[in-house]
C-alpha cells in the first residue's frame, strides 16, 4: 500500500494566539480571454484561467496565492486538489510555513509529489508567505533575504502567431517602452523560418537588446545542436527549453556543445529533477515555475542549491510573484514581464529604464482588484 | 468507432475493521469507476482508488479534464491516444493526477478493444492461459503477535503459498520478533515477503535488513522513501534479500531510471499509476529486456489478464478489498488465479454496491 500520513492540523499557536489561526481557505476561478491568441511551439493559448488563493486568519489576515491554467478542465482538477488540502491548513498557525509545506506535501503523496497537487500546494504555499511576511509587516522579498534591490526585466511575447512584421513591431514596441531585453517564441514547423524571424528582430533591436528565444520542447537532441550553430550568430541571452524538460541527459549533452547559454526548468516540479538537472551540469540558468514546484517554500530550496553551483536562477510568467523570489535570492537574474497575460491586481509592477523594483508594502505587495474579479470569475466561489 | 460518454462515479467502501499503522487511521477505500460508451453502444471500464473521499474527487475531476483528449476518437487507437494524452499532461506535470487519469482511460479503452474483438483480454494481449499463484497481504503492525501469527496460519490453510507481513515498528528488536514468530508458524516451505511501506532510513536500513535475513525473506519491499534511488542501490548492494519496488513510479521512464540505478531486484507496476494497461505491458517488457522479474501490485481482477501476456510476471498480490465493487470477482482456488473467459476484462460493476455505497455530490 502507498504511504500516506493523515493530516495533522497543528495547535501550535504562532504570535497573536488564537486569534491568528487559519479560519477560512477561499478560492475562485477566473476566465481570461486573450485577444489575440498567443502560440508557442507546445500549443496556441486562446484565454488564460487565473486560479486565485485567499487564505484568512481570525485576526483578519489575508494571504493570497493565485495560479494558472490554460484549461477549464485542468484548472478544476487544481481547484479540487486545493479542496483535498484544505483540512491541513483550516486550525493550523501561519508562523511555520515550512512545517505547514511538510504537512501539505505529505498529505499529497499519495496523489504524487509532481502534477497537479503539487500546484495546488504551490498556490497555497505562496498565500501562506503572503500572510507570514504580512503579519511580519515586511515585504517579501526582504522577509527572505533581500539580496537585491532592483533585477533587469525583460519583455516576453513573440508568438508563434505573428507574421514577421508584427513579431519585429512588438519587439521594437518593447524597446520603445524601455526594456531592453526581451524574449520570443522559436518553433516553427520551418525551422528556417525561426532563423528569419530572429535575424529580422536583430536587425531591428541592433547589438545592445538582449534577446531570448523560448522552444517550448518543441526540438530534438540534434535539431537543438544543428539549429544552435545558425542561432549562434543572433547573440542569444539564451535558448530555452529546446528539449522536453525531462531529458536530463540529452540536456546535458546539448549544453555542453551548443555556444550559447542554455535555460529549462519551468515544466520540471520535483525537486530531485532540479537536482538532476544541476548535477548533470544540464543549464546554464535555472527557471523553476513556482506554482509547479508546490510553491515558495521549494522554491528557495531551488535556488539555494543552483547559487552553490554558481548557477543563476531565472524567473517563470506570474512577475508580481517572481519579483520578490529574485529580489530575495542573490542569484536571482530577471523577472518575466508577459504582456499579453493579465493578472488581477491593483498595483501594476513598475519598469524604469529596463530594471524592476519590488513593492515595500508587507506580503506580496498585491491588492487584488475586486472588480476585474467579480468580471471574470467563472463558478461559484468556494 | 468513436467514443461517446464517460460516466464517473465515487464509491466509497467502508473496512470491516479499520486500518491502523504508525501512519494510517482509515476507515473507508474510495474508488472512482469510469465507464466509457462508444456510439455503438460498446462499454470498457476501469477504477482508481485512493484513501480519502477529497483525493477521490481530485482523480474523477483530472479524469474528466483528460477525456476531452479522447472523446470522439476510435479507442482502438488506444496507443496513438495514449501519447495524445501524455503530451496533454505537459501542464499539469507527468507523474501524479494526470498519469492516474491516463491509467484510467488507458485501461477501459482497451476494454473496449477486447470487448470489440470479443475476446478476453489476455488472448487479445497476446498471452497464454495459464494459473498463476497469488499471494495474501495483511499482517499490520498495529495488530498483537498472537493475531498476525494466527492470520499467517489462516492464509496458508487457505492455500496460499506466499504471504507478506508489515514491518518497520519503532523497535527493530520487535521486527524481528514479529517475524520470526511468523516464520516459525507457517514453516519453512510458504515464502515469506516483508513490507516496510518506505518506513526505514538508510541510518540503520542496512542493519535491519541483516537482523531479518536468518528468517528467509522471499524479498523486502520499499524500504526506503520511494525515490531516494541512490540510497536504495547503496541498500541493496549491502544485503543479500532482494529489494522489490516500484509501486509509487509513474510511467515507463521512471521505470528505466529505476532498474539502471540498480535499487531494485523485483519492479512493483501499479497499474493506475504506470498509465494503465498499455504503458503496464510495455513497463513489464522493459523489466524483462533487464531480466528482472515483475509483481503486479493490486488490481488482482486486471492483473490476471496481464500476467497471461507478460511472461516476467512472478506472482500475484491478492488483495480482496476490492471485489465488492464487481458482479463475478475473480476467485481464488488453492492460492491460484485464473482470468476468465468473458469479453474484454470480463468485470461488471455491481450495482447494488454503487447503490448502497456511493458518495454523496
């Protein structure tokens, strides 16, 4: 039979006593058409699905976590695994994040350490630093660490969907708006075509704009160290993901011949893969999804054991999260700004001459906008 | 052929007696069923488990969001789907919910092939009919010596010829207590298999594992945490009793990573978590290009069809939990199993059981 250990709800009253225990876990789930759909070379994206976290105290503390999912169907099984972890957290102290993860985590194993549960316990995992650093009445990048004041933000679109034209006008539109570096999509059936849409966006941005491109797993072992030697010429910040996330070894292989840096890690949730992938010498920069990873508390761990191998840690969609994370951390390299992907919050990050600041406000720094909400939540609350 | 609707039910089925270990209180097996239709009225089914009615309801929701990948599709292209829906899972993460959704159409499409085929399942698999031994599970560590000694004894008068035992107690003295007052009441002709539930460290596995091997131990299962792979390789190059694991893995990857890492003598396949039948024939296959012998781990009613097409199949684990979920559960007969000769895998759910046991939206 699996292991399995029943939920222990802890009595352990952190400061404040009784009264900052976890009385309610609420979650709603949001619809986000996007306008245009955006395609990467793993699929197109007609709308995103925001799953959102709030988790309150009966001192009347409210931590938020929010997630994602690019389907109904798969943001309703996060959703009911949130539901199946919901009894861990209801009585439990905020002051243990880290016991609180342990508790969590076992309480899914029989589910399974990666998948779905784990990004449930991710966005709980986030809600519950939003309310430790909060009744800490820090903000949390200082809370763990604040090892930098400002990290470079770059500028991520380029679909798959965009004609040349339009792919170099967004780029060029970023460069306009400050940033100056950005990254895109490669993946096209042609793989000609990538060498074309890059060359053309080179042209355009000129030496000094950093620039990414994503692969989404599209490619294999070959392909990546064939199509690597045209790429070479375009001066990549780096080449991502260019094969699926669990060929360790290959990635490997892949990284030791191709000339420029080499970036994957947002698809992988356990952390044995992370540790696969850095014992392997697989990346030269790291870039754990914090949802998929079951969350902040994993998260840290990640990064602490890429800053021991002098690898630096990138960050993955969801900014207002990731500012923190790389503001916390001194390995931290830049935070992901999607322009095409909406997030319910109030304050929207700032960006001044291509670097981001984190909020001084306690917590995440986030207020969620209750209007956008109420517009796009799907469902009935829970 | 296409696939037309998906019915799930939870059923929650209450223990006669509640399990209780150092780390288990449970009281009630919950089952999710899944019946896929096709538009030619032709029905396959399969079923997850899981302790906990919350987890229950997390698996029917990942089998539902997975469905969208199949429905409208021939199942007889169950292998082409299959990798449809794995690629599906790149979100949501290989492994976990999604493999146990996988399994789970996995397998009741291939019901469905067989039942088209009007054959039963091992002889569309490809197998040969043959008996094959099962072994009885129990023994708890919450349960005194006197009472596992007499259930020991039970199981071999009931004429099974491998039994398997709990252990991991705080108190390694009382392990071997435990086991030799078990050894000494069956003889020394019924093997005699441990399970320690992932419960050991690696601080005192090694000695453990020798303080038990004068009791001759068919082989010792999961001993350690189920992915701590380099400890486990460590532990079993120390002793001499072969290490079965694998129950917890998910997929034919994992499978590979844990035969080449040497941790494992004897590979457990789950079949709700492997990816159901299709990813369990071809997680065996591996195991027997590495000559290593595989055990079936529960879901005895399907893994009998299974054992007649994979010749590396050792045994049985007999489980009986499960059978009231079903109108003519395969029985056991002087400790053997055979599949029967019915369309497909040959199960019916019994509905008086969902009736009576089903769980509440």
């Amino acid at each position: 039979m699996a292991r399995e250990t029943r939920p222990e709800t802890s009595a352990t009253d952190g400061p404040g006593g009784g009264r900052s225990l976890i009385e309610r876990v609420e979650t709603s789930l949001l619809a986000l058409p996007l306008d245009p759909p955006f395609t990467a070379a793993i699929r197109r994206f007609d709308r995103v699905y925001c799953i959102l976290a709030e988790i309150a105290c009966g001192d009347g503390a409210v931590g938020v976590g929010t997630g994602f999912a690019f389907s109904s169907g798969d943001a309703k099984v996060i959703l009911s695994a949130i539901q199946a972890a919901k009894p861990v957290l209801l009585g439990a102290s905020t002051s243990q994040p880290e016991k609180l993860w342990r508790q969590l985590s076992d309480n899914a194993t029989f589910l399974g350490r990666s998948g779905a549960a784990s990004s449930a316990i991710g966005i709980l995992d986030t809600a519950l630093w939003d309310l430790h650093a909060k009744k800490a009445g820090m903000p949390l990048w200082r809370m763990l660490g604040g090892a930098q004041d400002q990290v470079i933000a770059y500028a991520s679109g380029g679909s798959l969907g965009l004609s040349n034209d339009e792919l170099v006008a967004e780029m060029q539109g970023f460069v306009d708006a400050g940033f100056a570096a950005v990254k895109l999509k490669i993946g096209r059936q042609d793989w000609h075509e990538d060498i074309e849409r890059l060359a053309e966006c080179r042209t355009a941005l000129g030496d000094r704009v950093r620039i990414a491109a994503d692969a989404n797993q599209s490619w294999s072992l070959k392909e990546t160290v064939q199509r690597a030697g045209h790429l070479a010429q375009f001066d990549l910040w780096w080449l991502e993901e260019p094969l699926p996330c669990d060929a360790f070894e290959e990635l490997g292989e892949v990284r030791a011949s191709v000339p420029m840096p080499l970036a994957s890690g947002e698809t992988n949730a356990n952390l044995s893969d992370f540790a696969r992938l850095l014992n392997g010498r697989a990346v030269d920069i790291l870039m754990p999804n914090v949802q998929r990873v079951g969350g902040i508390t994993p998260w840290r761990k990640i990064a602490a054991a890429a800053e021991m191998r002098n690898v630096p840690i990138g960050a993955h969609v969801q900014p207002e999260i990731q500012m923190h994370l790389m503001c916390a951390v001194p390995n931290g390299l830049a935070v992901e700004h999607v322009a095409w992907w909406p997030w319910p919050y109030e304050e929207p990050l700032s960006f001044e001459g291509g670097m981001a600041k984190p909020p001084e406000a306690p917590g995440l720094g986030v207020t969620l906008d209750r209007d956008f909400v109420n517009r796009h939540r799907v469902g009935h609350p829970s | 052929m296409k696939i037309a609707s998906l019915e799930t039910t939870i059923v929650r089925l209450p223990f006669d007696k509640p399990i209780r270990t150092p780390v288990h209180y449970i009281e009630t097996l919950e089952n999710v069923l899944v019946t896929l239709r096709t538009d030619e009225g032709l029905e396959g089914i399969s079923y997850l488990w899981a302790f906990g009615l919350s987890r229950a309801r997390v698996l029917e929701a990942m089998v539902r969001d997975l469905y969208s990948v199949v429905e409208g599709s021939d199942p007889r292209q169950r292998l082409a789907l299959w990798d449809a829906m794995r690629r599906d899972l790149n979100f949501l993460g290989r492994g976990g919910v999604g493999y146990f959704a996988l399994s789970a159409l996995d397998t009741a499409m291939t019901d469905i092939a067989a039942r088209a085929a009007g054959e039963p399942m091992w002889r569309f698999l490809g197998g040969a009919e043959r008996e094959l031994e099962a072994y009885a599970g129990g023994m708890f560590l919450s349960d005194q010596i006197e009472t596992i000694v007499e259930e020991a004894q039970g199981y071999v008068k009931q004429g099974y010829r491998s039994i398997k035992m709990r252990v991991g107690a705080a108190d390694a003295q009382e392990d071997v207590a435990r086991v030799a007052a078990v050894r000494e009441a069956i003889g020394p002709h019924t093997r005699l298999l441990l399970d320690v539930v992932q419960g050991w460290s690696m601080t005192d596995a090694i000695k453990r594992a020798r303080s038990l091997e004068p009791y001759d131990i068919f082989y010792i299962e999961d001993p350690l945490l189920y992915d701590e792979l380099d400890a486990m390789a460590a532990l079993a190059s120390a002793i001499d009793t072969p290490i079965a694991a694998g129950e917890n893995n998910y997929g034919k990857e994992e499978f590979l990573r844990l035969i080449q890492s040497g941790a494992v003598d004897i590979p457990m396949i789950d079949l709700q978590r492997v990816g159901g039948i299709s990813e369990w024939l071809r997680a065996a296959s591996l195991c027997e290009a590495h000559a290593l012998p595989v055990v079936p781990h529960v879901f005895h009613e399907i893994s009998v069809h299974l054992a007649m097409a994979a010749p590396n199949v050792l045994f049985l684990e007999h489980v009986p939990w499960w059978d009231r979920l079903f109108d003519k559960p395969p029985q056991l007969q002087d400790g053997k199993l055979r599949p029967g000769s019915e369309p497909g895998l040959g199960l019916r759910f019994a509905q008086d059981a969902i009736e009576t046991y089903r769980a509440e939206r």
